[in-house]
C-alpha cells in the first residue's frame, strides 16, 4: 500500500549543524509594515488582493527580511530556493535554528507572538499544520494557481498546501553494510545490529513520523492502525538493531548511522553529495512500507514581514521554485499540474527514486489519531 497524506505530520528533524541565529524579543513590527496604497499585506488573500505580484514584491523590499526557522539548506533544495529568491527580490532570508523541528516552529511561532523576530513562514509536517489552522495560528492564503494543487493537499481556505514530498526509503552505507535492506523485515536481521537509524523523534519530526507510519503499513497496519509501526520499533529497539543516535550527514560520514530510514529526497541527494568523499551510498524504497508524505508550507497569522511571507509563498509554488524542488529530488506539488503546462523540468523529473503503486491518503482524523498514539507511546517504545 502506498501512502501519500495530504501533508503529513511532522517536518524535519533538520539535518544541518548550522548553529540556531541568535534572536533576540524584540518590539512588535512597525503598523506600516507591509502595506501598499493603504492595502495591508497581513490580512491579504491573493496576491492580487493586494495589487498583483510587483506590489507584494516591493513592500517585501521594504520590509527587507524574510524570517524563517528549521529550513537547512540541504533538505528539498532550500539552498538555492533561498538563494533564488534573495537574488530575484532583494529580500534578505534569515533562518533560525536548521536543525529544528515541525514543533519548534509552533512554538516560536506561540511563545513569540507580537514579537518582530516571530517566524513569519512555516514549513511543517501535514498533521502539525492542521493542528495549527486549527488553533488559529496561520493566516489564509491563496498562491497563484492555488486551484492547480490536488484537493486532499491544501486547506479549502488556503492556511496550508502541500509543496513537496517524497516516500520512506532506506539509505545504505555499501562500504559498511554487505548487503543493503530492501524492506523493514530486513531491518529485523541480526547483521544489521546498531545500525538503524532515524533522523529525529516521530513526535517532532515528519521523515520520522512517516518511518513509524510506513512500518506498520508493512507490519499490517493501516491508516487507522499505527500501533503496528510503534510495535516494530520496539522490536527493532529489543533485537539491537535500532540505534538511538539520530541520523545526520555528520553521523553517516562518521558510520555511526550507516542505515537511515528518511525521504528519498534526502537520501538520493546524499548519494550525490557522499560521492565525492568515496562513500557509496545507496537507496531503497521498502517494498513492504510505501509511505510518501507531503510538507506543507504556511504563513504566520502574526507574521512581522507579511508581504515578505507572501511573496515567499508565490516564489516557492511558481515554476521556478517547484523545478528547484524536482532538482533536490523531491516530488513538488504541482508537478502534474506544470506536466501538463509543458513548465515541468523532465530531466530533473527523470532522475527521482523509481516506485510503483498508486499513492492514497490519509485523512486529517486519521493523521491526528495516528500522531496522538505516537505521543503516548514512543518513549516507552524508543527505551525499549
């Protein structure tokens, strides 16, 4: 079974070691913030509600910075987003804490309300930006071809879309492991002992959300049944297999996670960047576990820089900014959409991780059950 959520629950147990920006509580933004002939960026829709794109790129100007948190440079290509958009608006990006968590950016987006150096986007795990659309903490907004994103991967009033995605897959140190797993009953083999990994906790990361979700897919679970997937890791964590060490480029390169169990996008674009230094690192999606979920991308109804946010929001789900998310190996949202517009880069399109099957979704409800039960259960699990 495949399974493709609607934006899933949890971004980024983030992979760089950037060290967090220090930021300091500053005053609330000034009134005149983002605003354009009278017309305030924070409480604009669309674009053209606020007088088109060149409008909301020149109030962006004058903001000056987009602050964002939890965006490393090499998860889904945010290193040249970031750079293509400075270069193309002159907006300045400031991004705090690379390392961080869906989580993270929820709670500096509560415990910093009305502060200037609050979070203005967010780019979080499907069920984290549900719960947060619905205790009110995200602004709505429509991108330009907002209608062109599939209807289960966006919000009806446009507090979150899905941008990108990609499936569970297995990354494999060769040189370290003499035969790489292809599906999670593998993982159980004793020749695979301390050497499994995830890349954060389930209870704060999407990628490690989505490795529990796919191991109870595999392990006759469903979208109604993750306690499947708990059951596995604790089995995992008893055989000695599981490791505790959360995997990073670092900590691969060092062969202390030499399987990790993340995106396919990360994973394929470590095989890239590992070549270089003679490590030959490989990539399987399970057969028995096809989870592939969506991180969807929102904007702060408090958010300092509103124009900025929304401007960041156009660049990221225009053609531009969706082929630099094919070329990081990750599935954008709209590529069936610019597939069809003849705008989908088909090179990049071509060299992502092969898989089979027809994805399905989960439904909020599901999502929400699902990411309660791992709360309640994956300590006890992780401790074995």
């Amino acid at each position: 079974m495949t399974v493709f959520p609607p934006r899933t629950a949890v971004l980024t147990g983030v992979l760089t070691t950037a060290a967090a920006l220090a930021l300091s509580a500053c005053d609330a933004a000034s009134d005149t913030s983002g605003t354009d002939g009278g017309k305030s960026a924070a409480t604009a829709t669309t674009a053209e509600a606020f007088g088109g794109i060149k409008a909301l790129a020149t109030a962006a100007k004058q903001e000056g910075t987009l602050h964002a948190i939890a965006l490393p440079r090499d998860w889904a290509n945010y290193g040249a987003l970031i750079d293509g958009f400075k270069k193309k608006y002159g907006v300045k990006v400031e991004v705090e804490n690379p390392k961080g968590a869906s989580q993270d950016e929820i709670s500096a987006v509560t415990s910093r309300k009305g502060k200037d150096n609050a979070p203005d986007v967010l780019d979080l795990g499907s069920s984290f930006a549900q719960s947060a659309a619905q205790d009110g903490l995200l602004a709505p907004y429509d991108v330009t071809g907002f209608a062109d994103i599939p209807d289960t991967q966006r919000d009806s009033i446009g507090r979150w879309a899905n941008d990108y995605g990609g499936y569970i897959s297995f990354g494999c140190d060769a040189k370290r492991v003499q035969t790489c797993p292809t599906s999670f009953k593998d993982l159980l083999r004793p020749q695979y002992k301390g050497k499994v990994a995830l890349n954060g906790d389930p209870t704060k990361s999407g990628s490690a959300f989505g490795a529990v979700y796919a191991a109870a897919l595999a392990n006759g679970g469903s979208f109604d049944d993750i306690q499947p997937g708990i059951d596995f890791f604790t089995k995992l964590k008893k055989s000695g297999n599981y490791t505790p060490v959360q995997s990073t480029p670092a900590t691969i390169a060092k062969g202390e996670t030499p399987i990790s169990i993340d995106w396919d996008y990360l994973n394929a674009g470590y095989t890239d960047e590992f070549k270089s230094k003679g490590l030959d690192w490989t990539v399987a999606v399970p057969s028995d576990g096809k989870f592939s979920q969506y991180y969807s991308q929102a904007i702060n109804k408090d958010a300092p820089h509103p124009a900025a946010a929304r401007l960041w929001q156009e660049y990221l789900y225009s053609a531009e900014g969706q082929n630099l998310r094919l070329k990081g190996y990750a599935r954008p949202a709209l590529m069936a959409a610019m597939k069809k517009a003849g705008t989908l880069d088909r090179t990049a399109a071509a060299k992502l991780p092969k898989v089979s099957g027809t994805p399905s979704f989960p439904t909020e409800t599901q999502q929400s059950n699902a990411k309660l039960a791992i709360t309640q259960s994956w300590g006890k699990a992780a401790s074995g």
